[in-house]
C-alpha cells in the first residue's frame, strides 16, 4: 500500500521537484526531499493541514511565497522528469522512508553549519548540504503513522 494517494500525473511532479531540489546530492540526497513532500502531505498538523495531495504540497503557498523555492524560480523543476527521478519518486510513493528525511516536514540549506532548530523545529540530521527538521515532540503525531 503505499505511503500517500498518489496519480501517475504526482510521480512526474515529485519526481521534477526532487531533482530541482537536490540533484547534486544525488540519489540519495533526491530520496529525502521527497521523503519531506511525501510527509508533508500526510500529516495533517502545523502547517500542512491544508494540503493533502502532492500537487497540494508542491504548490503550497506561504507568506505569499511558494514553500518550494524551485516552483517560483523556475529552474530544473519546469524540465521534464527523467525515468531516474521517475523511479525514485515511486520509491517515495510508495514505501521508501529513512532519516534524516523519515518524519522531516522541513529542510533546507544553510551554506553554514545546520542550526540545533529551525523555526522552533528540532534537527534530525544532515545530508551533505541539507539539513532536515522533524515537529517538535507532541505537534504532529500524524508524521510518525
């Protein structure tokens, strides 16, 4: 079964937002943002009560900003999927969950060492440039389902 509700349509979609955000991480590095997107569509908690599909998620708007950077600047996300990212995307989708990323709702790349928190979130760990932030304790019990 997998992790979210998913059309074939949000394969093409994640897996254009994983390499957008993290190509040079690599496989790897690609697997974890889109354990993040996957996540964020599943918990219905903090920020993310409102999103429930991965077109949702991916096209969420806050503070009048896209939550994806890559959706705003157009960059490798407005490129077709390659059957790389197609087939990690599915992973995702489908069954693939592992920290840092295993219940991150957020990431980021701080071009400096990662911070114990990030907007009152705790650190889950890093993955080269990336760190990744997991709810706080009791704030989103739905992400750890």
């Amino acid at each position: 079964m997998p992790r979210v509700k998913y059309r074939d349509a949000d394969i093409d979609l994640i897996a254009r937002m994983m390499r957008a955000e993290a190509e040079g991480e690599g496989n790897q590095g690609m697997l974890y943002v889109g354990n993040v997107i996957v996540n964020r569509a599943i918990a219905d908690c903090l920020d993310f009560r409102d999103v429930r599909t991965i077109e949702d998620v991916i096209y969420q708007v806050q503070g009048g900003n896209y939550s994806f950077e890559a959706v705003q600047k157009g960059n490798l996300f407005y490129n077709r999927a390659r059957p790389n990212e197609q087939r990690l995307a599915k992973q995702v989708l489908d069954y693939w969950r592992q920290q840092p990323g295993k219940y991150s709702l957020w990431y980021f790349n701080p071009y400096a060492p990662c911070p114990p928190t990030w907007y009152g979130q705790p650190f889950a760990g890093q993955f080269k440039n990336h760190c990744y932030y997991e709810p706080a304790a009791g704030t989103c019990a739905s992400v750890y389902t």
